[in-house]
C-alpha cells in the first residue's frame, strides 16, 4: 500500500468519524449517513490498496520464479553444453590414443620387418660366403685334380 493511499484513507476515517459524531450531535441522519459512507469508501480504498499490493507482490514473486527458472534453464543449458564439451574432450583423447597406438603398433611392425629383412640379408651373405667357399675349394681341388692327372699323364710318358 502506498503512502497516499494511506494518507488518503487516514483523511476519509477522520472525515467519517467527524462526520458521523456531527450528525448525531446535530441530528442530521443525511450527516450521519454521509459520515457512514466515506467509512465505506475509506475501507474500500484501504481493501483495494490490501489487493493491489498483495496482486503486486505476486507479480513479484511470479517475476522471481520466472527469472529462477531461465537461471535453471541456464544452467541446465551450460551444463549440457559442459557435458558436451567434456564428451569431446575425451573422445579427442580417446582418438589421440589410439592414432598413438596405431602408429606405435607401425613402428613396431616396422622394426620386426626392418629386423626380419636384416636377418634374411645376413643369411643369404652367409649362403654367399659358404658358396664362395665351396667354389673355391671345388676349384682348389679341380686344380690340384688337374695338377695330379698332369703329373700322372707326364709320368705315363715318361715311362
């Protein structure tokens, strides 16, 4: 209630007051009467202005739980939007893991191959050295075959 609408009631219940003793001091019914009605319109005013606050502090509360509930929506939004971000997040880590696995995983099929092919490498210059070998030794001994048959084919014509 305001303070005008205060003052305003305070004057008409004094105004019926004086009216209504005035009447019955004097006699005067029409007084009297006129007294009684600004009582009624004082406490009609004092019941509006009772309503008007009471439908402006619901229009406040209203106001208030309006604005709690877009906070609520707010925050339910930022905190999906948050979930959201952090699903991402992990997800971009997930991915990162595993490209590092994968290329962990090449690296390591790699240096097996690297490591098999260096293998097959030593065994065929092993097979080339034993090869080499074998040649010279079967050529060492086709020449000392040779040397012998020679000496034996001198010997046979010498005799």
């Amino acid at each position: 209630m305001s303070n005008s609408g205060m003052t305003s009631g305070l004057a008409d219940r004094v105004k019926s007051v004086a009216k209504q003793v005035a009447g019955t001091l004097i006699g005067s019914d029409d007084l009297k009467r006129e007294g009684e009605l600004h009582r009624d319109k004082a406490e009609a005013e004092t019941d509006a202005a009772q309503l008007e606050s009471a439908a402006e502090q619901a229009q406040r509360k209203a106001a208030v739980a309006e604005r709690k509930a877009e906070v609520d929506t707010e925050r339910q939004r930022l905190a999906a939007e948050t979930a959201a971000d952090t699903r991402e997040q992990q997800i971009e880590r997930e991915q990162r893991s595993e490209q590092r696995a994968a290329e962990v995983e090449a690296n390591r099929r790699a240096a097996a191959a690297e490591q098999q092919a260096d293998a097959q490498r030593a065994a065929l210059d092993r097979q080339e050295r034993q090869a080499a070998s074998e040649r010279m030794r079967a050529e060492s001994d086709a020449a000392r075959l040779e040397a012998k048959a020679r000496a034996l084919e001198a010997d046979g014509r010498t005799q």
